[in-house]
C-alpha cells in the first residue's frame, strides 16, 4: 500500500528487521538471580513478511506459539486487502471508482479509518488529508527513483489539487462512503499502518503476550515491556546522514512511535530534492523548517497521522496542535539541528554523545 510517508525509527543493536530503517533491541541483566527466582527462558519468535509496499517484522519474546503470529499476519493482510488504494476489489478502490457517482457500502474497519482520517484532517486543517491520492499518484514518489529528468508542471499540480478536500469525503450512516466530485481519490497511507500496530497490538494482547515488538514498515510499536519490566530502548533516525545512524535513544514501554521526514522517500531533479509528504495547499512536497518529527502516543493510528499533520504544518503550527492534544508526546527536529521536545520526554530521550552540534529545547 502506497504510503505517504513511510516512518523510519532505528532500534538499536540486536536485531535489524526493516529495510526502511528500523532497528531495535532486547537486552537481558547481567546480574544473576537466585535460582529460585529465575523466569524460564522462552526463545524469541518473529515473522517478515513484505505487506503495504513495506517490510513488516512482529518478535515476540514471551510466547512461543507461532499461530499467533499466523493471526496477526492474516490480519495485516486483510487490511492490506480492504484499504489499498491500488488493489481491485478494495473498499477504497471501490470509493474511488465511484467518485461523483454513488456511495458504497464499505467494511465497518475501513469505515472507521476513514473516521480518523478525516478527523485529523479537520483537526490539522487538511495538513493530513485522506483524499491526498490525485497528488500522490501524479508525483508518484514511491516508485524507488532516485533521479528524473522532470517533475510534475504547474497546471497538473494545480488541476490535482483541485481533487483534494477532505470536506468532500461524506462518511454516511451503514458504512456508506461517497467522494462527493469525479477524479477524487482516497489514500490512506498517511494512517493505515498505524490502524495495523493497533491491530496487531490488540491480537497479542488477547493471546496472553507480553512483551513484543511491532515493526510495520517503520512504524513501531513496543507491546508491553522488555521481560525484565525495563524499557525498550528505541533509536531514532538522524535525518542528516544515512539510514542506520542514530540522533539519540527514546525509552519506551507500550507506546507507539511513528516518524515522517524528508530523508527517506525521495527523488533528485536538477539538483534539488523532492520527498514524499506532500503539503496540499501547495500540491509540492513540504518546505520548511522541520527535516523530522517523531510522535510518541498509546494509539499508532494517532501516532500515524499526526506525523504527516505536524510535518507539514511545521514547526510552530505543529507545536501549538500538539499542546492542544492529550497523551501525545513529540520530537520536532528542524534543518538547524535544533531539538524539541516535549516536557514528559526529559527524562526519556537521551541525545547520542557524538551529536553535540545539536540542541535540545524543551516546549
């Protein structure tokens, strides 16, 4: 499924589960317990499969049954299946089909997506917008080139953008979804792999698993704690070198921590790079101050979206959403190397020591 930004979190030092970047680790104490007290050691499992356009690795470390894990990936797969934008026979297909025609009769999971789509869209006003797919389709930035000879010309941004109104997007009663006006499409790549965390999260947590790590494509979710009851260590992707580099470490425990920046989906033209999260009021990739924001929350789908909201709304829009809202935590890094974070992260997000050029401020 295309994705209008695709989130890379770098978790550090055991296992590398995505190619888009993320990484992460269990660590065991050195100390050793009385025998009386030792917890009997159950091997990790994990899984990889390539779903949404996208790596996706689930680990379990307290539990070692593997139809567990055949759930989760039947589920990801069937919302692969319902809420694509490219496969036939989708509910979002079928919307799109039927631009300026008639509402369709959709599943209720899509429906609710849908919900949380246009709801971030009203909240960010149209910052994150579920009726992105004209422009995403005309820059088609997921393709995987790194240099073209063009870009997309003024008139044909111009006529897509025309496309794009969330306000256009009628959610109706019984699961009825109408795209108001022909040539509108609905993507959900700015939410649905967040949906997917949650989902994945929610069949762990009612098959009795405690502790494991979700990695969809990037977006990753620490389900419980590591088995000591510590924090999972995440890393988080410096955006001014290579994949794989890390700005600092954010410790989690049963959160969701999604980021968008302008390193990682994008191509050269003359010179001057394009990413792929798209502003539409400009029709043109985002310009400003930010190159990363990092959401931590208790839901990915929030997580998700707010990522793409607050990346094109900027800095100070992106900061005064975020005070607005409650449970959400998050990194602002801007072209200046400037850090800002929330006030309940302070004691949570630890700078590298080999990144002294940049600052970190509180907000």
């Amino acid at each position: 499924m295309k994705k209008i930004k695709d989130i890379r979190l770098i978790l550090i030092l055991i296992l590398i589960v995505s190619a888009t970047g993320c990484r992460y680790k269990h660590e065991s104490k050195n100390t050793k317990l009385p025998e009386s007290n030792l917890i009997p050691k159950i091997e990790p499992i994990s899984r990889t499969e390539f779903l949404m356009n996208t790596v996706m690795t689930i680990k379990i470390y307290d539990n070692n049954d593997e139809s567990i894990l055949d759930k989760a990936f039947l589920r990801l797969k069937e919302i692969e299946n319902r809420m694509s934008a490219t496969l036939n026979g989708s509910d979002v297909n079928k919307i799109n089909e039927n631009a300026g025609i008639k509402p369709v009769t959709i599943n209720e999971d899509t429906y609710f997506v849908l919900n949380r789509a246009k709801y971030y869209a009203e909240i960010s006003e149209g910052a994150c917008d579920p009726t992105i797919g004209p422009l995403v389709n005309l820059w088609n930035i997921s393709s995987g080139e790194k240099n073209r000879t063009s870009i997309p010309n003024i008139e044909e941004i111009e006529e897509k953008k025309s496309y794009v109104n969330y306000k256009d997007l009628e959610l109706l009663d019984n699961n009825q979804v109408f795209l108001k006006e022909k040539n509108m499409k609905i993507d959900l790549g700015s939410i649905v792999k967040g949906y997917a965390a949650d989902e994945v999260s929610r069949i762990l947590r009612e098959n009795g698993v405690k502790s494991a790590i979700i990695d969809l494509g990037g977006n990753i979710f620490t389900h419980g704690e590591k088995q000591d009851a510590s924090y999972w260590n995440i890393g988080i992707q410096d955006p001014f070198k290579i994949t794989g580099n890390y700005l600092g470490i954010l410790k989690a425990k049963n959160n969701s921590i999604v980021t968008s920046g302008d390193y990682e989906r994008f191509f050269e033209y003359n010179g001057k790079k394009y990413h792929h999260i798209l502003d539409t009021k400009t029709g043109y990739p985002t310009e400003n101050e930010l190159s990363g924001v990092c959401i931590i929350s208790n839901k990915s789908i929030d997580g998700d979206a707010l990522s793409t909201a607050l990346f094109v709304l900027g800095l100070d829009n992106g900061i005064e959403l975020v005070n607005s809202l409650e449970d959400i935590e998050a990194i602002f890094i801007t072209k200046d190397k400037s850090i800002y974070i929330t006030k309940n992260l302070k004691d949570k997000f630890t700078l590298g020591k080999e990144n002294t050029s940049f600052t970190i401020k509180e907000y």
